[in-house]
C-alpha cells in the first residue's frame, strides 16, 4: 500500500454514494479493514434494507454508517445531508466520494431524449446537487483544518471526489484513440461531470476545499462486465492511494486511477 491512503487515517469522516455494490462497496470494504480507518465512513445506498452485504461489513466495523440516499431525489439529498450532520457534528464531513453512477446504454440510432436526460440526472446533475447540499459540512470540516494549521488542500481538511471516466474524454474519442464504446448517454454524461468538477473546483476554492474527478479504471463490477481487466480490489487500492495523497496541485484536476493525469 502506497504512502497517500495511510493519510486516510488522518481523516475523520468519509462519504461514499452508491456503496452496496460494485466500486462503492469495494471503497468502504476497504477504507474499513486496509489498516488507514477514517474516523468514520459513511457508506450511503438507495436501499438500506437490501445492502445485505454492507450491513455485513458494518457488523465487523463499528465506525461504517449506513445512510439512506438516492441520488437522483432532491428530498432524500437533504434529508441525508441532515442525517450525517447528526453524526459528523461540529467535525463536518472531510471526504465526499460521488461514486453512484449508472450506464444507459444506447447509441446514435437508438439514442432518445429520455435516455440522455436519465443518465445525465445520475452521473452529471447529482454530485452537483449533493456537493452543493454537503457544502456547509465540507466548510466546516475545511475551516477546522486550517484553524488547526493546515494549510494544504486534501482529504485531511476537505475534498470532492468524483467517480469519472475516460470514456468522458472528448480529446480521447478521436482516431486511434477513440474505442467503439459508442454509447452516447453514458459518455455524454462523464463528459459533463467533468465539467461539473472544474466549475465547482473554481468555486470551492476560497473555502479550501479540494475538488477533482478520477477514472478508477475499467474494472469488473456489474457495470465493468466480466471481461474487464481490473478487480475491484486492484482499482481501489490504487484509487485509495491517490485520493489519500492529493495536494492542492491535484485540485481541478482529471487524474486516472495510477495518479497519472488524463486529457479532457
Ligand atoms: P455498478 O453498476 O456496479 O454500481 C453502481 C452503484 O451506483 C450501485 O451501488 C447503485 O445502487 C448506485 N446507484 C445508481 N443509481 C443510484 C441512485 N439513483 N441513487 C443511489 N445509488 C445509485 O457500477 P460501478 O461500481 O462499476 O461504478 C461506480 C462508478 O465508477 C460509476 O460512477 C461508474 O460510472 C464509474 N466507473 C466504473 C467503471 C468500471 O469499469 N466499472 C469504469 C469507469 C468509471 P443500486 O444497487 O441501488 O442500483
């Protein structure tokens, strides 16, 4: 384990969205038994009940708090917001991961309206409108790390991450470079978080808050397929490592999940 997620453990609270299943599962799993335990992780789902598996973990481990919430309803945006106000209190919340994401597959000929707007609303408008509903707490976990004399950006005072891609490369899908991944929703999707994450970057600035988007690698989940080269293991480890060792020259920044940086 690389140098940057043993910083986890100086972090006191962790939220990851969509953590039932898949990449999100894998980042509480781990954050909970690698050894750099956050003060507390916040493993939210849309279906408390049926995250048999993250209710298994956090039998093991005292400091994972299962919060209800779908990303896509503003009413349970809020009401989750208040809920880890409860639990993080005057501490705010360090390290916000927006994780959940979903794959409409559809490409130029059988494409629609509605399919566009469903996955923009899950992969583009949502971390927007959870970032803005965790702002005060991302403040307050900021503030405090500067009143206690850091100076430097990342997790241990207050980060934005969110779950990209590279299939959301505009620089990437061109020539050689482009694959035949040519799923307009999708894609279109990631491409516009990015641009989400540089606007909010430019805006959370002045608070020192850090914001940024990683590609966690093409990985085998029940989005990734069998046929994806990474285990889920294998790209959290290493997304862990990054996100743990972001400085301030990381913020606004677009980095795959070996810390190297990827072309808008
Ligand atoms: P999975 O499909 O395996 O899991 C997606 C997760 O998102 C599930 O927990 C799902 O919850 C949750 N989710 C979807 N919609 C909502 C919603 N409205 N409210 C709350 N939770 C929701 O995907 P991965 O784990 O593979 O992907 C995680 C992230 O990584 C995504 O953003 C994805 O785009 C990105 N990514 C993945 C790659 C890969 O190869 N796997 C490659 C590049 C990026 P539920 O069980 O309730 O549906």
């Amino acid at each position: 384990m690389s140098g940057g997620a043993a910083n986890f453990k100086k972090c006191g609270s962790v939220l990851v969205t969509g953590a039932n299943r898949g990449l999100g599962l894998e980042l509480v799993k781990r954050l909970a038994s690698g050894g750099f335990s956050p003060g507390k992780i916040i493993a939210t789902t849309r279906n408390a009940a049926k995250a048999e598996k993250l209710q298994e973990l956090a039998e093991k481990h005292p400091n994972i708090h299962i919060v209800t919430l779908d990303v896509v309803n503003q009413d349970s945006i809020e009401k989750c917001a208040a809920d880890v106000a409860q639990l993080v209190q005057e501490e705010g919340l360090n390290c916000l991961i927006n994780n959940a994401g979903i794959n409409v597959v559809a490409d130029f000929h059988s494409v629609t309206a509605e399919k566009m707007i469903e996955n923009f609303h899950t992969n583009s408008v949502a971390p927007l409108m959870i970032t803005k509903a965790f702002l005060p707490l991302l403040k307050q976990a900021a503030s405090r790390g500067a009143a206690a004399g850091s100076k430097t950006m990342g997790i241990q005072r207050a980060a934005v991450i969110n779950m990209s891609s590279l299939l959301g490369s505009v620089e990437l899908n061109w020539g050689e470079r482009a694959n035949s991944f040519r799923w307009y929703p999708y894609r279109t999707s990631k491409t516009a978080l990015n641009m989400v994450s540089r606007c909010m970057a430019i805006d959370l600035e002045p608070d020192g808050i850090l914001c940024m988007v990683i590609h966690p690698g093409w990985v085998r989940t029940d989005m990734g397929g069998p046929e994806a080269p990474l285990s889920p293991e294998e790209s959290i480890s290493a997304v862990l490592s990054v996100i743990g060792g972001l400085t301030e020259k990381d913020h606004g920044s677009f980095l795959n999940f070996t810390g190297e940086q990827l072309p808008w």
